[in-house]
C-alpha cells in the first residue's frame, strides 16, 4: 500500500502496510503490498502516525489443521493409529517410523472405560515398546472442574512431557476430552493433544470440535478454549460396553431414521435381528452426523458468526443440566430443550401438527426425555436472557421449519413461548411422569 495521507478533521494521519519477510533466522517489516519473497508471512502489520501518537495494528492468520479419523480396533497393537495417526507429514512420519527413539506418552482415561479397556490399552501400549503414564480418573460432570485440570497438569509436569512430538492422549467421553483439551490449552500455552472418544455423544459432537473446557460458577464450560486436538480417533468399538441410557443420551444429538436399530445393536453388528445391513447403517449415521458438524464448525471455529444452527437444543438445556446435576445426562437435557422447541415452532406456525407429533415420537421411540418439571417458564426465561448477553443482543433461537429443516429466530414473542409451554406440559408431562414410574 504504501504511505497515504488522510486528512480526517484536520488532523493528517500517514498509514504504512508492511509485510513480512523472513531473512535468516529472524522476521523483518518490508513495505508495501505486493512483496515477492520466498518467505513472506500471511501476517501484516500496519502503522498509522499521527501528530499526537503512532499504533501499529497486527493481522496475524492462525490456522489450525486437525484429522478425524474412523479407524476399527484401535487398540489393536498392529494398528499404529494411537501412537501414529496425528502426523500428516509424510517425511516425518516416516522418521518416526525409523528413528530408535522410545515413543513416551502421558494418556488420561477416565476410570470407567479404564475398567473396561485398562489391560487392553496396557498390552497395547507395552506391545509398542512405549514408555507411557496413564492417569484413570473419574471425569464426570460433577467433577468437571479447574480443580481436576490442574491435578492433570501436575501430572503431566512431572512426566516432563515434550510438548512438542508428544501429545497428550485422552480416551473417555465428552467430560474427558473437554477437561484435557483444557489442560493441554494452558500447559506451555498450548500442547498438542488427542481426542479417542468412548461414549456416543463424544463421538459425533465433543471429539471433532475446537471446544475445550470446566465448569465454573455454577455454569456449565464458562472456563474454556476453542483449541482442536492434534487428531480425534473414532473407533465404534467402543460402543459396545457403552450402556444403553447413554446411547440413547448420545442418539439425542442426532435424531435418526433407524434409531431404534442403533439403540437396540449399540452401532455394532447385530445380523441375529436386524441383518447384515446393520454396520453399514451405523456407519452412515455417524458419517453424517459428523460430516454436519465439520460443516458447521470448519468454517466458524470460533464461533466469530453467533447463528449457528447446531444449538437447537443448546438455549436452556445448560441451566436446566447443571440445576438437576447429576439426574439428566447432556443429551437427554439438550432433548428436553428440543421438544420444547417443537411446540415453540408449532406454534410459530413454522411446523404442521403431524410434523410436531412424529418429531416427538422419535425422540419417544429412542428411550429419550421429552418433558421434565425443573424446564419451568422461569427457567426459560432466565436462560433466553442470559443467552442476549453473550449473542451480541440477538436471542438466535434455532427452531425447525420441516422434518430436517431449520432456521434461526429473533423474533419469537413472550405470548408464543408461554403458549408452547402450556401446550408442551399439557401433552407430554402426563406420558413423561408415567415413564420415570415405570
């Protein structure tokens, strides 16, 4: 760009863009927009001098690269995967695959996969010859505190972990991996981590986002970062020592034709009932739910653009999950939110009655919550006003306009909300408390 002067009420201010070129070991400006260099950074730095103060304003990209990857049999010593599958760089990778030095790695694994799949990872990881710490510690929301990030960070200090060609691995569900994708955020400013999701919910929504974080105040995830993994691992192995109520809680966040196979098979396959077919349909489920979520998250990591379509279910369900801690799991609070929503798009006029009744049976036939007495009008409202504060002003009330169509909202009124509320209690407490008594 060069120097350019503006007068702007009188006052002459010159403007300078410079760019970044890389001369030995060291970064230096160079001026101008249009630099040829074998070295330029896609950073820039701009001066603007006035008579009475100069500042300087940094552009600086950051890109974040990170693989999800559907493997079977993780921890099948063969399958180099755990150890291997982060690096992209082929030169590296194969250096790594030559070099004599021992692979060292610090895992956390929550305690009840650690009961489960504790030998297996052991055998795994001795197989391998890798010098490693497993920390098997009880990752439940209860516990999902600073508190519990630092007892990892302490752990991985003394392990003298090399932030650098050995990333934390963590192996559990959703608590797990956003407890130390947190920890992994603040040791040394940011040491790559891995996610190995174990519960159905981790699977299609924790595992292949940015989000870290611990509950704080009472708030659900108010401490946090949105730093990706190095690598998320998906395995639907693991599916299979899952109970049933949590792949239920993980089918709430991706309501699906053949649900009730999924449910019944655990996303294994099951061909004493359902045939053959049922791996393949397992498959696509999770495809699609995960191919919808990089869609939504790749190009808004950060959440810089507040519409987001994948908050149905989000707006009142955090309150609702920490005010009833630990009786409703995420998924079944964040269904409660949906079924709400429904009635709220019913009444909206953006669904048919027929639209509304299926939408619920679905989420009836998949053994989910549909109504709970602690969603009050109160409740509602509170979390409808807590969300204007943190949504530049604009409530953004995702609310589904067809079977698989949806559209954000600002403009749904306080006689609307109440009138769904009315409707929703009517038609689903009754059936609700007939099911906790069963």
């Amino acid at each position: 760009m060069g120097k350019v002067n503006l007068e702007d009420n009188d006052t002459k201010e010159k403007k300078t863009e410079f760019s970044l070129v890389r001369v030995k070991d060291t970064w230096k400006c160079k001026r101008g927009k249009k630099v040829t260099a074998d070295n330029v950074s896609a950073a820039k730095i701009y001066e603007s001098v006035t008579e009475n103060s100069t500042s300087w304003t940094v552009v600086s990209p950051i890109v974040f690269t990170y693989k999800v990857t559907e493997t079977r049999d993780l921890l099948e010593p063969s399958n180099q995967t755990l150890l291997l599958g982060h690096i992209s760089d082929p030169q590296q990778l194969e250096d790594m695959k030559k070099s004599n030095k021992q692979i060292r790695r610090f895992l956390v694994v929550d305690q009840e996969v650690y009961k489960f799949y504790g030998p297996k990872l052991t055998e795994y990881l001795e197989a391998n010859k890798v010098l490693y710490k497993i920390l098997a510690l009880p990752t439940t929301e209860e516990n999902k505190s600073m508190t519990m990030a630092l007892k990892i960070l302490e752990e991985v200090n003394n392990f003298s972990l090399d932030r650098r060609t050995e990333p934390i691995i963590a192996i559990g569900g959703g608590v797990c991996l956003d407890i130390v994708g947190l920890a992994a955020s603040l040791y040394r400013r940011r040491t790559p981590y891995i996610r190995v999701p174990t519960t159905l919910l981790s699977y299609i929504d924790a595992s292949v986002g940015a989000k870290t974080g611990v509950n704080f105040a009472n708030c659900k995830n108010k401490l946090g970062a949105y730093i990706p993994p190095a690598a998320a691992f998906l395995d639907l192995s693991f599916m299979q020592t899952v109970p049933r109520r949590h792949i239920s809680n993980g089918l709430a966040e991706m309501l699906k034709t053949h649900g009730r196979m999924l449910l019944d098979t655990k996303f294994q396959a099951d061909n004493r009932v359902y045939g053959r077919n049922c791996m393949q349909v397992a498959s696509q489920a999770t495809r699609i739910a995960i191919v919808n979520m990089l869609e939504e998250l790749a190009p808004n990591l950060w959440e810089d653009d507040l519409n987001r379509l994948v908050d149905f279910g989000h707006l009142i369900s955090p309150a609702l999950e920490m005010k009833v801690l630990p009786s409703l799991l995420h998924g079944e609070a964040v269904n409660i939110d949906m079924s709400y929503m429904v009635y709220v798009s019913k009444e909206r006029g953006l669904l048919t009655e027929e639209e509304k009744h299926r939408i619920i049976n679905c989420m009836v036939g998949l053994e989910l919550p549909v109504w709970h007495e602690a969603f009050t009008m109160e409740l509602i409202q509170k979390s409808l006003q807590d969300r204007l504060k943190h949504s530049g002003g604009l409530v953004r009330m995702p609310l589904p306009v067809a079977l698989g169509e949806a559209e954000i909202s600002n403009d749904t009124s306080c006689e609307i909300l109440h009138r769904a509320y009315v409707k929703w209690c009517d038609e689903l407490s009754v059936s609700s408390d007939s099911n906790s008594d069963s």
